[in-house]
C-alpha cells in the first residue's frame, strides 16, 4: 500500500514564482534572466530553462539593461543596489513570507537588537536575510551554537529564522536561546512557513504508519531534506529522490506500506510518476493520509496582473 501525505508538494510561495516567470515570458519573451535558481527544483527549472529562461549565478552575468527575476528565495539590499546599477528591470518573486523575516531583522536592527538568526548560513534565503544587516545578524544552525553566543547587551537580543527548518529543531535552539537571553524577543508569529509546518506534520503522521517514506524532492531543497529528517526522527527509514527512476527496490524489500510526500518545490507530476513505479513493484492500493487544506494564495507582482 501506498499512503500518500497531505499536503504535498507546491506551496503558494512557490506556485507564485513559477507564475511569475512564465507570466514575464509571455509578456516580454525570451531571454528573461533569473537570478539562481527560482525554486530549488531541477525538473522545475529545466522546463524553465527549456522555455527560454536564464539562470545564472550572478548579476554580472545579466548584460546591462535587460529584466531580470529575483527568486522565491530573496536577496540582499546589495543584490538590490547592484541591480539599480546596471539598470536592470527587476521582478521580484521573493515569497512574501521571507519578506516578512527580512523586515523583521530590519526592525530588530533599527532598534539596536543583536539579531540571532536562526538557519543554515549557506542557503539563499539566509545570505538575502542576513545581506540586511551584517553588522547586527548572527547566524547559527543549533543548539550547540547557543552557549558560545556574544552579544553586546543580553538584554536586547531578538530571533528570527528561516522559513523551512525542522520544527522540532528550531523550537529546540528558541529554548535554549531564551534560557541563555530570558529577555529576548522573537517574532509575533512564527517565520517556519505554514506549509513546512504542514508538510512536515504530516510527514510525522506518516511516518508512524509507513515501513519505508519516500520524500520526493531535490537534494539542494531545504525543506525536502528536512521532511526526511522528521519522518527519521519518527521512527520510519526514509529517503529523498528526485524522480522515480531514482528508488532503490532494495528500500522497499519486505515493506508493507510506503509513505509518499514531496517537497515544497516539487511538482505534482514527479509524484504521479512516482506513484506509478510503486504502483507496476506491486504496491497498488494509494490512500490518501491527512486532510489539512491550504488556501493560502498570493498576489502577483504589479506589473504582472493584467
């Protein structure tokens, strides 16, 4: 048997940038530049890249004058800066929830808060919120990293986070953090986005139910990753695959039931396919675990909603 999690796979920050990147090829046409990758995905991004779009690393790469998209995953004020300089026309597909803990390290700032920022200090969305202010921001991705802290005043000390960590990971290190600075603040609602939330709820709820989960997603995808760390931390063997091709029947030798989730980033069609390899290994009854909805949706950019 098959379970299948619920949710999966996109998210609405997520449909949003996809959006935003083929509404602006059909509007201006190709080339159109993106800065990294949109989503972390590589099959969403080879269908881009197939359509006429350019991804690349650097600013420096986009000649002069020509329109360039800023992905789900933000940039700093200096990626912003150095935009203006070229006269580049900017899109930003920034996910508005990454928005939120940008401005959020902005007014801690201000305010002369040292800003611990909770992540992983090689991912972009951490380089983009951390470009906000260096001077006050200090990064760190455990609760080990707590006790070594240094911050000028203890009693203004504020946290933030990345918006797709492990919740059981992050709110570890927030309690850590407040026993070490009883005085700091965090943010009035939590920066872990509503869907990591709910996908890796879910992928808990499966894990107890499942021999084997197979998470689909790619390997530089946060949250993907992370889904496989929460079902391990359930008791269940998990995996990440990017495709069906990529299953290892010996995974699966002597499991009765396998648990199916995806990413945030990772399109319906991958598990459909997936579904489909698990279906011709003789695991033919698919049921659908969970029944949390997501309604959540949000607005274009101006320039693109006619």
């Amino acid at each position: 048997m098959v379970l299948l999690a619920n949710p999966r796979g996109f998210c609405a920050g997520v449909v949003r940038a996809i959006d935003i990147v083929n509404l602006a090829l059909a509007k201006y046409g190709a080339p159109l530049y993106v800065r990294r990758e949109i989503v972390h995905n590589r099959h969403v991004v080879g269908e881009l890249r197939a359509k006429g779009v350019v991804f690349v690393e650097g600013l420096d790469e986009v000649p002069e004058g020509s329109r360039v998209i800023f992905s789900a995953h933000g940039v700093s004020p200096d990626v912003r800066a150095e935009a203006a300089g070229r006269r580049l026309h900017v899109i930003d597909a920034t996910c508005p929830l990454v928005t939120k803990v940008h401005m959020e390290a902005v007014k801690y700032a201000r305010a002369g808060f040292a800003v611990i920022l909770i992540g992983h200090a090689d991912h972009d969305e951490v380089i983009g919120t951390y470009g906000e202010a260096p001077s006050a921001i200090r990064v760190i991705s455990s609760a080990d990293e707590v006790e070594s802290l240094e911050v000028p005043d203890p009693a203004r000390v504020a946290y933030i986070t990345q918006t797709t960590l492990s919740l059981d990971d992050t709110h570890q290190i927030v309690a850590r953090l407040r026993r070490k600075f009883p005085l700091i603040q965090g943010p009035a609602s939590d920066d872990i986005c509503y869907a990591t939330q709910n996908r890796q709820n879910a992928v808990a709820e499966l894990a107890h139910k499942s021999d084997v989960v197979l998470v689909v997603g790619s390997a530089n995808s946060s949250n993907s990753r992370r889904l496989v760390e929460v079902a391990q931390s359930h008791g269940s063997v998990a995996y990440l695959i990017d495709d069906a091709p990529d299953i290892d029947t010996a995974w699966l030798a002597g499991a009765r039931t396998i648990g199916l989730t995806a990413g945030a980033s990772a399109p319906k069609e991958i598990v459909e396919r997936v579904v489909h390899s698990l279906q011709e290994l003789g695991h033919t009854i698919v049921v659908t675990a969970g029944d949390t909805r997501e309604t959540v949706q949000f607005c274009l950019p101006a320039e693109l909603r006619s």
